[in-house]
C-alpha cells in the first residue's frame, strides 16, 4: 500500500464538471439515439457513459465524437458551460 505524506511533491487534481449535463441529455433525446448507441460509438460500456454524463466529465475526444454524432451546433455552451446544470 502507498501511503502519502507530507513529502510527497505530486499533487492530485480533481477534474471539474464542465458540461452541462441537462442540455446534453436534451440533445440526446431530441436526436432519438439511446445512450447505448452513443457509447458503442465511442468504445465505452454503456455503465461508462452513463458515469461520464452523471459526473459532467468527459474526455476531449469523446467531447468531439459527441459533437460529430449528436450534430451540436453550439459545442462550446454545452462543452465549457459557465454554469453547470
């Protein structure tokens, strides 16, 4: 087991939500395609998906393969709200 101390230099950030998660579920829906679809595409369980949403927090790529697949016209008030929902 690690322990961490005092000592340590590496420090761990926590990633911050920077999705708005309501307006992202919107456009899922409004697009007809169910989580599972969306998460075959990206290469991930659907139990991962629904993780990532839940949480706000996915990765760029995945961010740009959403974009693509749910045909986002504004990505940057979805991807990097100011005010998560």
């Amino acid at each position: 087991m690690m322990r961490v101390t005092s000592q340590d230099t590496t420090e761990r950030k926590e990633a911050v939500p920077i999705i708005d998660v309501n307006r992202l579920r919107g456009i899922i829906t409004e697009r007809g395609i169910s989580q599972r679809q969306l998460a075959n595409c990206l290469g991930i369980t659907e139990k991962t998906f629904c993780i990532k949403v839940e949480t706000g927090i996915l990765g760029t790529e995945e961010a740009e393969q959403l974009i693509q697949l749910l045909r986002i016209e504004n990505p940057a008030e979805i991807f990097f709200a100011k005010t998560v929902t």
